[in-house]
C-alpha cells in the first residue's frame, strides 16, 4: 500500500527529524522490510564487545537502543491501533528512559533482541495492512500532541533509521 507522507498538525514538530528520512509516498511494506533488513545488517555486523559499549556517560547501550527501537514501533502501532479503530481517548506518552532502564536488554542476547525485533516488525506490518487508505489519515490525540495512523507508520521507520545513523556515527566510527 502506497501512503503519503503525513501533513503539518498530524504530527509535533519535534518529530520532523524522522520524517526527513523518507520520501514523500511511500510503500509502507516494502519500507517496513527494508528497514527490518537494515536494522538486522547493521546489528549482525556489531562486534560483540560493542553491545554494551556506551560512547558517552549516561548514553545507552547498542543492545539499550535496539530495545528502544523495539519499544517505540510498539508503541507507536498502538497508538495506531487506537486512532484506526475509533479510540478517541487522549493516550499517554512513554518515558523512553524508564522503558530502557528497566528492560534489561543488556542481559539478552543481541540473537534474541533481533529476534523480538522481527516478531514485532511483522506484527506491524499486518497490524497496518488491515487499514484502509482512509484509517491512515485519522488523527488521535497523545498527551498534548497530534499524530494521525500516517505519521506513526512513517515515525516508526524514521526513528529506527534515526538510531541507525547514531549507532554508526557514535558508537562504531
């Protein structure tokens, strides 16, 4: 399914960082597998002793931004979830920082971290091929902010992408 990139008052401003990654209209599956791939390459090529490498005090692991990696799409394909399906509550945020302190993704495998990826990446995309062309530009309410189900397709690979540059200018350079 091609989607469009979502319009301004769809999205917070802060997020536009992510959206920069990708084009205009995108086919959402082929986008979401190639990113998985990415994700995955980038990953396996990671020297063992650079999984609980940090390049800065208080910066997360490799393993701590996989697992926020993994954490985001969930919930970001709730909230879309809820949007699509005609949920008009106000959802809450998320503390990143509180979800990757108490993950212990540092005390998994990066094999069973990847794995939690792929299982969560391929109910993302089943999760998104079950909308219609009009679910997507539904626009729900989280916190003080907008996102319609379009922006948080788009924002989950954005921000994946996002963390990939980072793990490759930060942590392997």
């Amino acid at each position: 399914m091609i989607i469009s990139k979502p319009k301004s008052g769809e999205y917070p401003e802060y997020t536009i960082k992510y959206l920069n990654y990708l084009p205009d209209d995108i086919n959402l599956t082929d986008h979401l597998i190639q990113n998985l791939k990415e994700i995955i390459d980038l990953y396996v090529a990671i020297p063992n002793d650079k999984y609980r490498y940090r390049y800065a005090e208080n910066k997360w692991t490799t393993k701590e931004v996989l697992i926020h990696i993994i954490d985001t799409e969930r919930v970001f394909a709730y909230r879309a979830l809820a949007y699509a399906r005609g949920d008009s509550a106000v959802l809450p945020g998320f503390n990143e920082n509180n979800y990757v302190d108490t993950s212990n993704a540092n005390s998994r495998t990066a094999t069973d971290l990847l794995d939690e990826l792929k299982t969560v990446r391929l109910a993302t995309i089943s999760l998104f091929k079950s909308f219609s062309l009009e679910q997507f530009s539904i626009v729900g309410k989280t916190s003080e902010n907008n996102f319609s189900v379009s922006a948080l397709a788009f924002l989950i690979i954005g921000h994946a992408t996002h963390h990939l540059h980072i793990i490759q200018d930060k942590y392997l350079s």
